[in-house]
C-alpha cells in the first residue's frame, strides 16, 4: 500500500537502490570465482618444480649478512622469485581507478635463482614500496601470503641503503634503487660500492643491471627471471683490480682503473669492458687511466678509450658431486673461479708508460694474454698517406713499427721484444751523435736479459747519428753493453719535439713511487734506448761499411767491436791527441791530421769478411770522434789507397791483411797472403807477411792501453800446462824495444791460462824483460807474441815463431799482487801481496820488495790437519768441535823488507813483522782478531809478531803433500787461545802441527798456558818450549818456575 502511494518520481528513485544494491551483493558473492590471477605464471625450464619444497626451505642461506630472514615473519615464493619480510602496510588500494596496488615491506629481502648459478642475484634494505597486479589475495589476510598470493610485482622502489649481491662474488652498496618489470632492470643513480670476484671499485654515477629474460612472449617478468645479463656501473668509475697469476700461486698483479664513463659486467661471459669517451681527444679527464705498480719499483701507465677484460672459468679438476657435509651455505656463498684470459685496449689514441724503463709506447690497440704471457700492440690508423704504426718513444729515441709483440718471462718483465713489419729506430738532434739510427724491412728483435741482443732482418741499415759511419746488409744482430753504472740515476722521459696530449708531466704527476719501490731504475738496469751502444755488431749478406774516408764490401759477413773510450784490443796504437790512429771527427766535418804530415786520402776495399773495433770518444756531440782501428779483412782482399799525396797511394792484395790503426800512411799495415803484394807508384814488394811502412822492433804507445802477449811461462819462471795470455793494461806510456817492455801509469798485469793459475799486477810502472830479443807476430785472435830474433822474412811466419818466456820483473811504487791457483780451472787457492818497489828474476828466482807491505796466502789443508768449527753459534760452557774441511789463512805485515826465491820457495819479512793465522771456510775468508781478547780466540787461530819472520814450504811426496813452517826471530811472541809466550825464537811446522819457543842465550822463553777452556792460566819460565795445539799439549825443557798468572 505504501509503495503505490508514493508518487512516479519517488517510487523511481526507490527501484534503483535497490538494483544498485542487488548488484553489488552479487558482485561481493561471485568476485572469488570471476577474478582471474594473472600472475601465477611459471616457467617450467627455469624452476622445477619437483625441487619447490626443497629449494625454499634453505633460501633463507642466500644471506649470510641479514639473520632475520631465516626467521623472517612472512615468506612468498613465486617461481624464481623469494620475498622475505616482517611487516606489511598497504599504500593504496585501487588507487585511481587501476587495478595494481602498491605496498610497503619492512624490512625486505629478495633473491631471484636460476638453474646455472650456485649463488642466486640478491637485495636486501630495511624497506621496500611493491607495485602489485593483482591484489585480491593479498587483502585476504587469512590467504596467509604463501606462493603465489602474493600475486605479480610489476616494480619496486626500495629506498636508503640497499646491498645487492649475486654470483662471482658480485656485490654491490648504494642507496634508493628501482626495479621494473617492463624494463626487467635494476638501477640507481646514486653512488655505488661494489666487488666482483677479487676486484673493488666504486661509480660515481650509479648502476643499471640488466636481468636476464626468459624466452617466449609470456615469461613471467619478475617471478622467473633467474639471473644477471649484465651489469653497467655509470660515471666515473675507480676500480682496483687483483689479477692472481696462475704460475705463481703466491703472486697477483694489482691495476687501478679508472674509467671516465662507466663499467660493464658480463657474468655470464665473464668480461669486463671499462669505457671512456670514444670520440674525444685522449685526456686523463675523458678516457681511461691505468696504473700499475711493477717489480722494478716503478709505476705503469695506461691511457685508452675502452678496456676489456676476459675472464674464463677454470677448468675443473674433478667432475665428482661436493662432499655431503657441505653445508648450503657454503655452496651458496662460493663462486666460480675465473681466470684472465685477455686484457684488450683500444680507442683512437692508446698511451702506454713504463716509469721503470722511461719508454712510451703509443698505438690504437693492445691487447695482453697472460696464458701465453704476450702482449700485443698494433695500429688501425690510416689517415694520411703513411703506413699504420705503433711508435715507442724515450728520452731522444723513436721506434716505429706496424706491430709490436712482447713476450714476457715468469716474473711478467720483457724477455724479447719484436718490431713486425718495416720499422727504423731514429734520434732527435738533442741524442749523443754516438747513438745509431737503425731501419729494416721485416723484423726488428730485442732479446733482453743478461747478455742483451738487437737483431735485425731485411734490408738492414745502421748509420751512427753524425753521419760518419753506415753500416748495411741483410741481416744483423747487435749484442749490447751497458756504460752507465748502476748508481747513476736517470730523469722521467722528456719526449721533445713528440709531446703527445697526455704528457710526461701529467704522467709523473700519476707515477708516485709505491711503498718499497725505488722509482726510475738507472740505465744499467733497463732498456735504454739512447744508450744502445753495441758491445758486438755482426752484420750478414751484401755487407757495405762507410765512412767519410773508406768504402767496403764484405760478401759474407761483417763484425765490428765497439770500444770504449781508453779501451783498446790487441795491440793498439797510441791514442793521444796527435796520434796517427784514423779518426772520423763529429759534425764539422774534419778530420784529425798528423801535426808533422798531411796525409789524406780514400781507401776501397773488397773481401769475404771484415773485422773491425770501433772507439767511441768525447762528451760534446760537435766534437765527438769515431775512430776505426785493428781492422782485419778476410779471404780475397782487394785494398785501393789514394793519397792525395800519390806517392802515398797503393794498391793491396791478399789473402788477410790487419790495419792497427786504419788505413792512414804512417801506420803498420800488415798484409798476409801467399803471396801478398802491395804497389805503389815508385814500388812493389810480394811476401807473406807485408808490414806497411817500417818493420821496426820499437813501439811505442803514448796514453792508455793494453798489450796482450803469449807467454810459456807464468809470473813465476815455472812451465805453464799450455801457452797462456799475458794482458798488460797501463795509462799513459808503453814503450818496446829489443827484449824490453816499459809500461808506465795505472799498470795491471793480468795472466789467466785457466787451467793452473790466475795472476794479476797492479802498479805505477813496470819493465819486463823477455829472455830474447823480440819480434812482433800476429796471432789469430788479433794478440800479440814475442818471438825470437831474426833478419829474414821467414820469421815473421806465425807457425815458424817461438814464444819467448819472462825473465824479469820490476814495478815502480805500490804494487799489489794476487795470484789464484787452479786445479783443472777451480779455485783452490788465493795469495796477495802489497809492497813497493817489487822485483823477480824468473830465472833465479829471486825477489825483494821494501814496505811497509803485507802478504796473505789462503790455502787448502791438505794434510786435514785443522778441522774448523760449523757455522752455527756456541752456547756458553759448550765449545763446537767441527767435522768440516778448512783452508788456512796466513797473514803478514811488515814495514822493512821482503826477500826470497821461488825457487827455493823460501821467503823472509823483515821489520815489526804482524802475523795472524787460523782456519777459514772459504776462500776469500779473513781472519779477524783485532776486537778479539786471546781468550775469545777460536781455534788454530793465533797472532805471531817478531822482528823477522821466515816462511818456508815443506816438500812433499806430491804436491798434495807439501805443508809449511814458520820461523819468527827477534823479541817473538806468540798468542793461542790456550797459550801465548815470548822467546827469542818461535818456530812452527805445520806438518807436525807443533809451536817450538826457544831461547838463543841465557834469557828466558815465558809462556802462559791454560790447560782446560775453564781452568786456570799458568806462567812458566824455562829454555825451549814444545806445544801441539791440537791436543793443548804443553812440553818443557829446563823450567826455572810455574806460578799461577795474574
């Protein structure tokens, strides 16, 4: 009744509420069944799963920093997706009308697995805002948030600190990070910390990591992505890198990157590639700084516009499962190893500094592989018209080249270098006018190492800077010397004339010495380029030798020695400022004259091979000197002279011919052939043997030099086993005339036949004269003999000559003298002199000297008689005995004379005479006993003085078998450590090991001796005393008292 009161509009209005009403009641009844759940979307080949149950019962392992999420309060396991949290807060429902819904987790944890990686990509942080889609079971807290009621996450800002870690040791701190679905991307634009494998680093400009994206259209986004595709650091990028060497466990190499524009990570591959700005110019503000500390002290440089490093896995040693003990935490916390496959540089402009060896290289690529240990560098560039090539650059020297390879040794130092391609070393003008200027056609090799080598190949030219001398050929090999002492320090590189953009100043500004390092090495100990002068050069094939005054032709080969200043070999000429040695003057053009004779001229020569020493001389490259000398030429020699003065001009030919000084008039040319000839204009002569100019028996030789002759007979007058070399280096005069050689200045004798002896004097002046009068012959190793006298050609033959032996000796002021005898070439004893005034007659084998001097002999005890006490340390009370062999040392100082004869092998001293004695381990070894009391002395070690002191050998059946004695006179005494005692004379018999103290008169002898280590020390006065030190057995004749010493 009431409803049909109402009126039209009323009752209308009355039947939509309830149609209104009735349609949400019934939506609220059917929603459970009409809401479809979009995210429950798995896929099947990236989670199995069979392995659900077992896989979330241990995830919570996946993070061993953040305990709370074991007992986390709410877990949500969505295909490859784990969520972890404690407390939930809905930030919207349906917000705008939309279907998603955003929440906030506090605190969160997520971990995305995949089936390949031991370790799952994780992220924790004390909150997190989810955008959700789909919603409905989430509302329903009774649904208990368990799998997929969650429903699908569409994205994630999760703000304040966020750690991030995942496979290989990734991990990764910043700040307010974001996660998308449609992107399936994590980044953040915040600063970042992060680690992969054993490498730190951070980005200035945040991080954007790519996630992996199953296959197919309907893949499920966040919930079954398993894994990182890549990871991208941003900005400016520090990292430091600790690269372990697989062949040295214990080693690793340390680089510190840093990267203008960002970093990218591959896991999956394994690469690392640091960017800078590729199309920009090379500066340290917009590409990639390198650094490297090597183990010479110094610091590597690197400048390039994109770095790529490959890593690979390591091969596994053993396919078996892990042992099941293995917790999961362990397995998920480990990673796999990776080893460096490659280093690879490139960009427009690659820069590479050595602060060690001072070198720059620059190219457009490099690339290192430490399982081969190489590196290569090559250039790309083809702007202009010349060729690509790498340019190594130092101090006033260039190398260029297509490609350059260096392989390394075991330490990662360059064992050889090689220059691919055509190439050519060259100076600037601030270089030595010494230096060489080197090209080739195929390959230019640098072999470093103890005995270093340049060797060239292909159409090989080397040409000293002032343009003096030029060398060519095919081939050649350079074996170089270093000339700089290992103290002398050398300046950072001052690239002059070919500053690159980045510059040795801004280098050195980088190149701060590393803790224990020691900087720049010095040019001993480096590879200098400015300093490659050769100690030999061989060249080979088509050889040509120039200069300003000769021209050569070689078929086969030429090998030149290069000298330094003072230095000489063989038998050289004089060498002071008016000497006639052929001297090619720097870039003035002139040559040096005779003051006395103008002698010009140019020689032409032709043969099979060429010898030849080259002596560099002077400081000032205008004026530095090239001088060529003991030139010898091999097989079919042809030699064309013209003299300007044509009386001077000849011609040559022969089988060899050797030129001391170069083909200058005035010098001893000697020509060997069978025969030999030499024309002139006014005559010709024919022989075997042709010394041009004057076949004179005197030399003369004004300024340093050597004088190497082959001797019979060593210093001592005695046979040696075979002809031995007798070198005499003085340093300001030589003179020879008939059987008699003056050598003055700075002398040393040196006499090595390296099978019985060694010798060598040093002293003021000498004269040594020969048993014969001598002629000059030429060895075949360019030394000098003395042969016996004689007026016909015939003698000058080498094979028809007799070497003559020494008959005297005579030094002039202080002399010292060392002699090391040998058995088959090993040292087995050592004795040294230093007197004034020394002479020997090798025939009477008489000697005298005057002091004050010393002599030192270290010799074997044959007859075992001195044992010698180990080299460990005596505890108090507890002297060592020793079971090993000891040499005996004897010195002796005196201020008088020395006399004696080597033949009777007796010598006598003279004067305040200051013996020590005792056993050493090793030849070389001293005995010291001057801070020592006569307690603290060790055994067989004791101090013997007198007035006069007689040292003789004891014959033997053999040689073996020869021992020595003693005999001090004139207020002698004598210290032991258990005995000590004055007489008139002491005598010693090594052989007998016995101490005989005696008096000559009616005085005492007086002797204070210890009968144990620890006993007390008795004085007894009598005749003669007999004492054996090994048993510390004292015998006494005619006592006239014992009394206990004060």
């Amino acid at each position: 009744m009431w409803f049909s009161s109402l009126t039209t509009p009323a009752r209308s209005v009355l039947v939509g509420m309830l149609l209104i009403a009735a349609y949400f009641g019934y939506s609220r009844l059917t929603a459970p069944w009409l809401d479809v759940e979009r995210s429950a979307v798995l896929i099947p080949d990236m989670i199995a799963q069979s392995e659900r149950p077992k896989e979330t019962e241990h995830t919570g392992d996946w993070f061993p920093s953040d305990p709370w999420v074991k007992t986390a309060g709410k877990k949500n396991h969505h295909g490859a997706r784990h969520l972890y949290f404690n407390d939930l807060e809905i930030v919207d429902d349906n917000q705008n009308g939309k279907a998603g819904h955003r929440i906030r987790l506090t605190p969160v944890a997520l971990a995305w697995e995949h089936k390949e990686a031991e370790i799952p990509f994780t992220m924790t942080a004390a909150s997190a805002t989810i955008q959700l889609d789909g919603m409905g079971a989430m509302l329903d807290h009774t649904s208990g948030l368990q799998n997929n009621g969650m429903g699908r996450i569409r994205g994630l800002l999760i703000p304040g600190d966020v750690r991030i870690r995942g496979p290989d040791g990734l991990r990764i701190d910043g700040r307010n990070f974001y996660v998308s679905e449609d992107s399936m991307k994590v980044w953040s634009s915040q600063p970042v910390n992060f680690v992969w494998k054993t490498h730190t680093g951070r980005a200035e400009s945040g991080v954007d990591i790519q996630l992996l994206v199953p296959e197919g259209p309907n893949h499920g986004g966040l919930t079954a992505t398993g894994g990182i595709q890549w990871v991208r650091f941003n900005g400016r990028v520090v990292c430091d890198l600790n690269i372990q060497d697989e062949d040295r466990p214990m080693k690793s190499t340390f680089l510190q990157i840093n990267a203008a524009r960002s970093l990218e990570l591959h896991p999956q591959i394994g690469s690392a590639v640091f960017m800078g700005h590729l199309n920009q110019p090379l500066s340290r503000d917009n590409q990639i700084l390198i650094t490297h500390p090597d183990e010479k002290g110094g610091v590597d440089h690197l400048y390039c516009s994109r770095l790529t490093l490959q890593f690979q896995p390591e091969a596994a040693e053993s396919p078996s499962d892990p042992a099941p003990s293995e917790t999961r935490e362990q397995k998920t916390t480990a990673s796999r190893d990776w080893q460096l496959l490659s280093i690879e540089a490139d960009g427009r402009r690659v820069v590479c500094h050595s602060s060690s060896e001072n070198l720059l290289f620059e190219m457009t690529h490099l690339r290192y592989l430490p399982g081969q240990r190489l590196v290569e560098m090559w250039d790309s560039n083809t702007a202009g018209n010349n060729a690509p090539r790498v340019r190594l650059l130092q101090n006033s020297s260039e190398i260029h080249a297509p490609q350059v390879m260096a392989f390394l040794d075991e330490h990662n130092q360059p064992r050889t270098i090689e220059f691919r391609g055509p190439g050519a070393l060259n100076h600037t003008e601030g270089a030595d006018s010494e230096a060489l200027q080197v090209s080739w056609s195929q390959m230019c090799q640098f072999l470093l190492g103890d005995s270093p080598r340049v060797m060239l190949d292909g159409d090989v030219s080397i040409r000293q800077l002032s343009g003096e001398m030029e060398m060519s050929g095919q081939w050649a090999e350079m074996t170089l010397k270093r000339q700089i002492s290992a103290d002398t320090p050398v300046q950072t590189a001052s690239f002059a004339g070919n500053v690159p953009p980045v510059t040795p100043s801004a280098i050195a500004d980088d190149q701060a010495t590393p803790a224990g390092g020691t900087g720049p090495l010095s040019r001993s100990e480096r590879l200098d380029l400015d300093d490659l002068h050769p100690d030999v050069l061989t060249v080979r094939h088509n050889v040509r030798l120039q200069n300003r005054d000769i021209s050569g032709r070689a078929s086969h080969e030429l090998k030149v020695t290069f000298l330094p200043q003072g230095g000489v070999a063989g038998f050289s000429g004089s060498t002071n400022e008016t000497s006639n040695v052929t001297t090619l003057q720097g870039r003035n053009g002139r040559r040096q004259l005779d003051a006395s004779t103008e002698r010009n001229g140019f020689t032409e020569f032709s043969c099979e091979s060429i010898e030849a020493s080259v002596l560099f001389s002077g400081q000032d490259p205008n004026s530095a000197e090239t001088r060529l000398q003991n030139i010898w030429l091999n097989g079919d020699v042809h030699v064309d002279h013209q003299a300007d003065n044509i009386d001077h001009s000849f011609a040559a030919r022969g089988s060899f011919l050797f030129a001391e000084a170069g083909f200058d008039n005035g010098h001893t040319i000697s020509l060997f052939g069978n025969p030999a000839t030499v024309s002139g204009r006014l005559s010709s002569v024919e022989g075997p043997r042709i010394d041009l100019q004057e076949l004179q028996q005197e030399v003369k030789v004004e300024g340093g030099g050597r004088l190497k002759l082959i001797v019979d007979r060593g210093l001592d007058g005695k046979p040696l086993p075979r002809p031995a070399p007798l070198d005499i280096y003085w340093g300001e005069q030589m003179s020879f005339h008939g059987n008699q050689a003056k050598f003055r200045g700075d002398i040393r004798a040196v006499m090595k036949d390296g099978v019985s002896q060694d010798a060598e004097v040093r002293c003021a002046g000498m004269t040594v004269t020969f048993s014969r009068d001598l002629r000059m012959r030429n060895n075949a190793d360019g030394s000098f003999s003395p042969t016996e006298s004689a007026t016909d050609m015939d003698s000058l033959v080498p094979t028809e000559s007799k070497n003559a032996d020494i008959a005297s000796v005579e030094t002039e002021g202080r002399v010292t003298i060392r002699v090391t005898q040998l058995a088959d070439g090993v040292p087995i004893a050592v004795h040294r002199a230093e007197v004034n005034g020394f002479v020997v007659d090798t025939r009477s084998g008489e000697f005298s000297g005057t002091g004050p001097g010393w002599i030192e002999s270290t010799q074997p005890d044959r007859n075992n008689h001195v044992r010698l006490a180990p080299a460990v340390t005596a505890h108090s009370n507890t002297p060592v005995r020793v079971s090993e062999q000891a040499f005996m040392y004897v010195k002796a100082s005196f201020i008088g004379t020395v006399t004696g004869n080597m033949n009777d092998q007796l010598m006598t001293l003279q004067q305040h005479v200051d013996g020590v004695f005792g056993p050493v381990r090793r030849l070389g070894d001293t005995v010291e006993v001057a801070q020592s009391s006569t307690s603290q002395l060790p055994d067989w070690t004791g101090i013997l003085r007198c007035e006069e002191l007689s040292v003789s050998v004891i014959p033997g059946r053999t040689h073996e078998e020869q021992s020595f004695s003693l005999l001090a006179r004139e207020n002698a005494s004598l210290e032991l450590r258990q005995l000590s005692g004055h007489a008139d004379v002491i005598s010693y018999d090594h052989s007998k090991e016995q101490f005989i103290l005696r008096t000559d008169g009616d005085h005492l002898a007086t002797v204070l001796h210890r009968a144990q280590d620890s006993g007390d020390v008795r004085r007894i006065d009598g005749k003669r005393f007999v004492y054996y030190p090994g048993l510390n057995e004292l015998k006494a004749n005619e006592i006239f008292g014992v009394r206990a010493a004060q």
